[in-house]
C-alpha cells in the first residue's frame, strides 16, 4: 500500500497507484500558523505565499509553466499545524515537479521588491475574507474557543501583523521551520521509490546539517462558561456558528466524533438539515464540521438564515442535541452513517491526490497511517451507545461558544443566553 523511508533527516511517504496515467506529490512541513511569534501573526501564510513566487532555479513564472504548462496543477495551503505545497500531474513529470517544489521551499528568493508587491495581495486577502460574514462568524468562533491562544487567532494574521512582516522576519521563520528534518514528502503514483529518493538526496544535499528546533506549543486551557459574540452588519443574511471544545487528532473518540458529525450535519440526510431546511424553512445551508489537532478540538454547527429566525433555529439545534445526548440513535441510521463515512474515505482513497493527503495528514498529525482494513473495523464496531456517550459530554451547554454576525437585533446575545440557559 505504502512504504515510508528516510532519505537523510526527511521523511519519505511513497504509495503505487495503479497503472495511472497521473501522479500527486506534496511536500508537506510540520509547522504552521500556531508556532507563530504574536507579533508576526499571519508569517506562515505570508512565506507560503512567498515561495511562489521564485527559487533559487526556478522564476516565479517558470514554476507556474513548468507545472501547469506540462498539463498539471500546482497549490498549497497554510493551517494551524501544517504548510503544504502540492501538485497533481502527468507522472512522466515526477522528476521535474519533485525537483521544483524541493527547490521553492527549501530555497525561496524571498526578494525584497516581490515581498512587497505580495504584501498587497496578503492584504487583500484578508479584505475578502473580512468581506464575508460567514467567515467573520467562523473567526470570532475561533477566538471564543481558543480565548487567548494562538488555535484562536486567524491563521491569514491582520492587517496591521502583515504590514510588519519584514524580509529578516520570513527569512528567520524559513531558516527555522524550512528544513529537511522538518519535512514530509508524499507520493501516490506508478513511478519509481529509487529515483524520487535519489532526486530528494540531491537536493536535500547540502541542508541536512540543519536540524529541527524543539518548538513549544502552549496546551491550550478548557474552555469555560457561556461565551457569545455578534457583530452587526448590513447584510440581508446572518450567520451563527456554535463550537464546544472537543477531543485532539490522536484520540481513541476520532472515529465516533466523525459519526457524530455525519448524523448530525454533514449531508442532505442528517438532523440538522432535516429539521432546519426541510421541516422549517428556516435556512439554505447548514452544516457541522469537526476540527482536530494535537492537543485540542471542536465540534461546530454553522448555519445562515434571516436574522427573525435565529431564536428558532437555537432552539430547534439545542432540541436536537439535546435529543442526540439522550436517545440511542437506531442501529439503521448509524449503519447510513457508517457507510457514508466508509464511502467517503474510499472514494478519497481510490484517487492519488486523496491518497498523497491522506497518507502526509496522518503521519503529521498521528505518526500512525491507519489502513483502510482497520478502519473499517474500527468503524464496525462502534455501537448506538458510544454515540449518545460521546455527545452527553460533548454538548455540554454549560460550556459553549456562539458567534453571530449579520444586521442583528441589539438585544440578541441576551437572547442566546437565554435560551442556552433554559
């Protein structure tokens, strides 16, 4: 299925696929926005960004073509934990895409004129997402959550952070989390482990002196008491998110939370969107989503609907959790629930690209790649129960944040707080 092997400090995840025609490689770092000083909040995604634009070998427009002029496609991401560059291409090209995206994060130009030019873009980045009242409702969740932690704060950083971001400051972050010893390579393909080894040596070369800082991450503390926040805003929908702090990656609860999720709002067939949307009307999207990482997470319900029907659908979800935490659910719905969780995965799975993040996630977040076989065992055995136990000590709503945002009522935090409290 897979083989993982270390090529000087870094580490290799390789995994054939098939007889495909295509291929998917990333280079995954072990770092990302909550290692972040306060006063450089948002330098991880500012770097990610930097690295685009030019190496050592390659000029910015030279990545770009070399890539996605060879019929692929080039992208990356920056999360709490995690900074990611990745491509999906024609896997005669693994050699050259292997070799560009080593070189764009092990030797950014990180010039000063591109610096600037990117700042701006940085910049209106965040102005988008500011822009949008769901995202700023999901943000000031975040900041509930993790009141004074860095999983709290915004991982793009503000206007004010990103405007001080200096060059020595993206070359001290780079110098020290963009190393060999702090990287993942990930590749699902027909091509061979020998000359992705011998391409990563080669280029790995002359960084392997360089080893990894031991970094301190601040456990984050529990999260207390009820705790609302809204922000006006002449917008003709609202938004409201609701987030209990939850379990890490790590734990034995991962697969029982994700059932959970699935029942309660992941698709057109779960509660929240049955009693929501189809029975009331009251909304067009509703969902959950579950976020886990080393040392914490959350569970969260957003959903966006008129302002007059906040105080119904509150209702309405604190009915239904309330329902979930103290009724079995039948061994039927859980059987959907399961498939549609198996489903998922699978079909994921059977793609390189689902397969290249899945292997890299779980080797960074876990140390352990669980096979599909033991997952589905795993999944198997979790009973009606489990789910009830689990939700009586997740929905807790004596410890719960909610954020709103929209043109809302002066008087609505005393709203929520009072239904929460009945």
């Amino acid at each position: 299925m897979y083989k993982i092997v270390k090529v000087g400090p870094l580490n290799l995840i390789h995994s054939s696929f098939g007889e495909f025609e295509t291929a998917s490689l990333g280079v995954f770092l072990k770092t990302g926005a909550r290692f972040e000083k306060k006063q450089q909040k948002g330098i991880a995604h500012f770097l990610e960004h930097m690295v685009f634009k030019g190496s050592s070998c390659y000029n910015y427009k030279k990545i770009k073509r070399e890539i996605e002029g060879r019929g692929g496609i080039l992208n990356g991401f920056t999360s709490q934990e995690m900074t990611a560059y990745y491509a999906h291409f024609l896997k005669k090209n693994t050699l050259i895409t292997l070799d560009i995206l080593l070189d764009m994060v092990l030797n950014p130009s990180l010039l000063s004129y591109e610096i600037n030019k990117e700042r701006d873009v940085v910049l209106e980045e965040i102005k988008m997402y500011n822009d949008l009242p769901g995202s700023c409702a999901a943000t000031i969740l975040d900041s509930l959550l993790w009141k004074g932690h860095p999983l709290g704060e915004d991982i793009i950083g503000t206007e004010k952070s990103v405007k001080a971001i200096t060059r020595k400051d993206l070359v001290n972050f780079k110098n020290s989390f963009y190393i060999p010893s702090n990287i993942v390579v990930s590749f699902c393909g027909d091509y061979s482990l020998d000359k992705i080894k011998t391409k990563i040596s080669e280029k790995i070369k002359t960084k392997i002196k360089k080893k990894r800082k031991k970094i301190y991450k601040k456990k984050p503390v529990k999260s207390k008491g009820i705790k609302i926040k809204t922000e006006k805003r002449d917008t003709q929908q609202s938004h409201l998110c609701l987030g209990f702090r939850s379990i890490p990656y790590k734990s034995d609860k991962r697969i029982v939370q994700k059932l959970l999720h699935v029942i309660l709002g992941a698709n057109m067939s779960s509660r929240l969107f049955e009693s929501l949307r189809e029975k009331r009307s009251l909304c067009y999207a509703v969902s959950t989503s579950v976020k886990n990482f080393k040392d914490s997470g959350a569970f969260i319900i957003k959903v966006g609907l008129d302002k007059e029907n906040i105080s119904l659908a509150l209702s309405v979800i604190k009915k239904e959790l309330n329902k979930i935490k103290n009724k079995p659910i039948t061994k039927s719905e859980l059987t959907r629930a399961k498939d549609y969780f198996l489903g998922q995965l699978s079909m994921s799975l059977e793609q390189s690209q689902g397969r290249m993040f899945y292997f890299a996630q779980s080797y960074i977040k876990a140390e352990d790649i669980k096979s599909l076989d033991k997952i589905k065992k795993q999944v198997k055995a979790i009973e009606p129960c489990q789910i009830r136990d689990f939700s009586k000590k997740l929905f807790d709503f004596r410890n719960i944040s909610i954020s709103a945002v929209g043109n809302l009522d002066n008087e609505l935090a005393t709203k929520i707080k009072a239904i929460i409290r009945n």
